[in-house]
C-alpha cells in the first residue's frame, strides 16, 4: 500500500492520507510532500546519501550534489520507514538564477530512485506525484526540466515536450523539456 501526504504550501499540508495499491515495490512506501527543513535529519541523510549513490557514483560523474538549493525548494521523497528510496526535488520560479531557461515555471529535478525500486515504475510513480504538486502549487503554469537525453521518451511518455539542442552537463548529454500548462479542470 502507499500512502500520501500532500503540503500544498508553506503554511498548508492538506490532511489527506490516501492509500494506494503498489502491485510492483517490494515493500511499503510512505510518500511525503515536505519542505526541506520539514525532514527529520535522518531523512535528510538517506536523500543525500541516496543522490550520490545515483548521481556521483553510479553515474561517475563528480559535481557539487549539495548546491544550496535544497534548502528553498519542496521535496517529494518515498519513505520505507525513515529511509528514502525515491526522491524529486522541485524548484519554485525565480528560485534557481543559474538555469535561467526555467524562466517563470517550477522546475523539476534531482529525479532518483534506489537501484532496488528500479524497472518496477517507480520513476512514473515519482513525476506523477511531483507533476500534480506542481499543478496544485503553481496552478497554471508550464512544468520545466533538464533531462538527460536517454531519457528523453520516458519524459515524452509524461506529456513533456523539448525544447533547444541537445546540450552537455557534467560531462551528460542532457535537453531541456517542458511540460505545457494544465488546464484547470
């Protein structure tokens, strides 16, 4: 079963508790939509430590992974216990003056997942919740991301459409992407 919380702003967790059936994961998740600063310091750990795993190691790729950010943006990480196995960090418009190609849209990145949950669609699973957290937060507004490039067609799959040449970061062909704004139903 998964369960969700949603933080819909700074001053507004919604209280919801949804539960949703997990045929794939090998285990319970518990999925939250947190501010950094709202993460226990354990949780915090396993986010790093999951990130350069993934992002420093697997990928062999040596860049500044703690960059500052964290610490302005909103969280979506799925718990098993108090350890995070899946993580996306979104990043608010204006927040990054770095990527000035997100303009004024929320940003989606830091997209990583556990070896152990991989291949069981746990990485659709993850932008679905952050997509929606965008749609909620910034109403209206187009999703932005850098995506590495052989990801290009799970993203496609996601409604995410690129824009601009194929560009490299950290030594990684990545594109930029966009995700057209939602009507508001």
């Amino acid at each position: 079963m998964l369960n969700i919380y949603l933080h819909l702003s700074d001053n507004a967790t919604m209280p919801l508790r949804k539960t949703v059936s997990m045929q794939d994961a090998p285990q319970k998740l518990t999925w939250v939509s947190c501010r950094f600063d709202e993460m226990t310091p354990h949780q915090v750990y396993s986010l790093l430590k999951l990130r350069q795993q993934i992002f420093i190691i697997e990928q062999e790729c040596i860049f500044p992974e703690i960059d500052g950010l964290d610490p302005l943006c909103d969280h979506i990480i799925a718990l098993d216990g108090g350890t995070v196995l899946a993580a996306v960090r979104i990043v608010g418009p204006g927040v990054d003056p770095d990527h000035l190609k997100q303009g004024d849209r929320p940003a989606i990145g830091r997209v990583v997942a556990s070896e152990a949950l991989r291949g069981k669609g746990m990485g659709r699973q993850l932008m679905t919740h952050a997509i929606d957290h965008c749609d909620q937060k910034f109403s209206g507004k187009a999703i932005y991301l850098n995506a590495q490039l052989y990801l290009k067609k799970f993203y496609e799959d996601l409604g995410f459409i690129q824009f601009g040449e194929v560009y490299e970061e950290d030594g990684i062909p990545h594109i930029c992407m966009e995700r057209p704004a939602q009507a508001a139903s």
